[in-house]
C-alpha cells in the first residue's frame, strides 16, 4: 500500500465540503430543492430533463429508437439540466425527481401526470407505454429484466466507485482503485460471457437491456470513460467491443448519444431536443466521424 497514514474513522461523522473531489459542489447528506425553479414545458407529452451522462443517454437513445420505429407519441422536449450548476435542485425538478438525479420524465399526455424517474424504471415505462423492445414472452422478458436490473445494480460499483477513486477523487488511494478495478474487470468479464453467447444481451432482439447497458460499458469499452481503457484492458473483451460497435452504428443511438450533450466536439451536441428536425444541422458525417 502507499498510502500515507491509515484513516481512523470519527465516532460520529461530519460533512467536510471542501474534500468531495470533483463534485464536491453537487453533493450534500442532505434531500430536497435548494431555489425555486420551475421547469420549462415543450409542446409534447413526453418532457425529458436531463443531461448527456451514461444514464441520461439511455432515455434519449430510447426515445429515438422508439421514434424510428414509427410510434409518433414518443415524440418529445428534451431539457437541458446542468448538474454543475445545480439545477437538479430546483423545486421544479425534485418535484419530478426526489432524488435530484437525472434524468427525470414527465408524461403529460393522460388525464393525469404520471412523473418516472430512475433511467430503468423510465425504460421500462417507455416500453410498456409503446409496446416495444421488450420481450412479450416469459423466459426472455425474463433475461431482458434480469440484464436491466444487473445495469442498475452494477453501474454505481462503475461509476461512483472505479470512475471516482480513479478519474475523480481529489486523493489516488490505492486500495479503493484496485478493489473498483477488479469489479469493474469482473463485469466487463460478465459482459463478455453473456455476448460470447447471444447476440444481444437477452437474446437475439436487440431491447431496452442493451439501451441501458450501451452508455455505461459499450462507452467503458470504446474508451469515452474516465480515460481507464488502457488500464483495464478493455480491448481483452472482443465480444462486448463486437456489441459495442453493433450497437454504435444504429442511428437512433447516434441521435440518442447527442442529445443533452455537453462535452466532445461541438458537431456532437445538441443540447436541447424539441423536434427531429432539430439534428438537420448535425450531418450524418459529423456524427459518425465524431464516433
């Protein structure tokens, strides 16, 4: 180890603000809005508000996917919401979302307001909503599920605990590095397995299992995360990079992938959505040179 002294935790703990890391201006022990702020509403039923991180590209590439198959009703207003400058915090949005995490859907098209939040539950109430991308049959609506909430359950070991300690803590702990490294080793390992088996996570029909599992490790295997694609070895995982690519070249997820976006190259963001038209200054070249 190289670490320098060995923490003895308090008896009783207390926030320290300056020693979050990276987001230490976002983070709090605390729920609730912090300003009032109402959020804007578009002329669609679906009102997405949200940001281009892993999981807020799981709505957006769904959106898009439902939208090529032709369910004009998953037309939808796509807000942008900086987690930089805390607007997660706003009154508006932690009365859609409690939690304060995006993204955050509303559907306005009832009789009443029904609010989703958590990006599989939004994948889930897309799918039943349209009918799409998700199995109608026991035993494969079974493995899509199982793969959705394998997602939800692992990403956070991903993000919040091997993107952290190795992209964003404001101190290198081995300990923490190496312990995430290896889940995180271990879940592409899963990943690989399964696709070495099936073309598609839950089979052969691509559905919301691959939408939702696309951002996070297709994203960890093509490198756009945390810079860490050398120091996994990603490249040791030739079925989950065959899915990956699979996956890239549809272009609803290419759509998906640029809405809400802030960062890359400018020819990759869109960062609001309220009509398709809205990519027709994006050419198809811009996207696919960006990927």
């Amino acid at each position: 180890m190289t670490d320098s002294h060995e923490y003895t935790p308090p008896k009783v703990w207390t926030w320290n603000k300056a020693n979050g890391g990276r987001f230490a201006n976002i983070n709090r022990p605390v729920s609730g809005s912090t300003h009032d702020k109402e959020l804007p509403v578009g002329r669609h039923p679906l009102q997405l508000y949200s940001l281009a991180t892993p999981n807020g590209q799981k709505v957006t590439i769904m959106l898009e996917e439902l939208l090529a198959l032709g369910h004009a009703g998953a037309e939808y207003d796509a807000w942008l919401i900086k987690i930089g400058d805390r607007d997660q915090f706003g009154s508006g949005f932690v009365e859609v979302n409690p939690n304060s995490k995006i993204p955050a859907l509303m559907d306005r098209g009832g009789s009443k307001l029904v609010r989703v939040f958590e990006s599989g539950a939004i994948l889930l109430y897309l799918a039943e909503k349209f009918g799409a991308f998700l199995p109608t049959e026991a035993a494969p609506r079974a493995e899509c599920l199982s793969w959705l909430f394998w997602q939800m359950g692992s990403a956070p070991y991903l993000g919040g605990g091997f993107g952290h300690f190795y992209a964003y803590a404001p101190t290198k702990i081995e300990y923490a590095i190496d312990r995430f490294a290896m889940e995180a080793k271990r879940q592409l390992d899963v990943l690989d397995r399964r696709l070495a088996q099936s073309e598609y996570l839950a089979g052969e029909t691509y559905t919301i299992a691959d939408i939702a599992v696309f951002p996070w490790y297709g994203g960890l295997a093509k490198g756009w995360l945390y810079g860490a694609a050398e120091f996994l070895q990603v490249q040791e995982y030739k079925h989950l990079l065959r899915w990956s690519d699979a996956i890239l070249q549809r272009p609803a997820v290419q759509r998906g992938r640029m809405v809400n976006r802030l960062s890359g190259e400018p020819a990759g963001q869109l960062h609001e959505r309220h009509e398709a038209s809205d990519f027709e200054t994006k050419t198809q070249d811009k996207i696919v040179a960006r990927t």
